[in-house]
C-alpha cells in the first residue's frame, strides 16, 4: 500500500508451500534507508475481512486497515507459476 508515492505498508499472506498449512499474515512497515521492516505476524485459521480490520487498525490505522482488508476479500492474483526444481 502506497500513500502517494512512499510505501506505507505490505501485507503478506503465506499457506505452505501445499496451501493447506495455517493462514500466517505478516505486515511490514517502511524502515530506515529504504528497507521494510517486519511489524507483526498473526496467525488465523479462517480469516475474515473483520479479524483482518482489528488486528491491523492498531497497526496502520483504521482507514489503511478497511482498505488492506477489502483488498484481501478481493479475488487473489493468479499464481506466478513457479516450481522447486527437481533434487538430484
């Protein structure tokens, strides 16, 4: 999320690698020189907009918080594609 043109925050959402581990969601923040700090992580089971909005309002305010929260009900990009190249 951009305010302007400086970087607000990222919000990440990680499953594994199979997609059926926990839903862990990490915010990052912007740092000193550029860099982007971790802020939080949590971890729900099944995610809603609602316990999205609450855990980040604290974290980036509540009129960031609707939007990232919005933004995460919305239909997910496709996956990139990529593969873990075959061991051996």
């Amino acid at each position: 999320m951009r305010d302007g043109t400086a970087l607000r925050c990222i919000l990440t959402f990680d499953k594994g690698e199979d997609g059926s581990g926990p839903a862990v969601w990490k915010i990052l923040l912007p740092g000193p020189a550029g860099t982007e700090d971790l802020y939080g992580v949590h971890e729900f089971l099944r995610p809603d907009a609602g316990q999205l909005t609450a855990w980040l309002t604290p974290i980036v305010g509540p009129g960031a918080a609707a939007e990232l929260a919005m933004a995460v009900e919305a239909k997910p990009p496709p996956d990139a594609g990529w593969q873990r190249p075959a061991d051996g």
